[in-house]
C-alpha cells in the first residue's frame, strides 16, 4: 500500500485548495492508497529556514493572489479567502 502525507497548514489557502483536491481523488485510489494527514506551521519552517514568507513581498502576493483565483476557479473550489 503506498502512503501519500500530506503537510498542510490550516492558515493556508492553498492547503485548504489542496485537501479538497485530495478528497475528491480519495475515492479513485482508496483502496491503494493511505493519507496521512500532517499539520504542520509554514511560518515555524520559514522561520527555520531563515527566509521570509512570500506574501511579505507585494509582487510575489499579488501572484500568490492570483494563483490561487484561478486555482479555485479551474478546479471549482469554493474560496473563502
């Protein structure tokens, strides 16, 4: 059985797009597949790694922004963000 872990920080808008994607694929490969759920706290490893969060820079949140809008709208996950 292969085990898929998923790292996701519940502050993230992309962790949330991202397990919604992972749930609607469950079905597909339940019975081949185990997900591991992992919370985890981005800010923690940016910390730890000495750099700082993109959404700091303005250019790299504007494309953080827009990504994820044609993420959400590409794959029809709702958008509370």
């Amino acid at each position: 059985m292969t085990i898929v872990e998923f790292f996701f920080d519940i502050r993230s808008p992309f962790s949330r797009v991202q397990h919604e994607l992972l749930q609607r694929q469950l079905g597909h490969w339940k019975s081949m597949t185990q997900l591991r759920m992992t919370p985890v706290l981005i800010r923690k490893m940016f910390e730890a790694s000495g750099n700082p969060s993109p959404a700091l820079n303005p250019a790299k949140l504007t494309y953080l922004s827009r990504d994820l809008a044609m993420v959400t709208d590409y794959y029809k996950v709702f958008r509370r963000y």
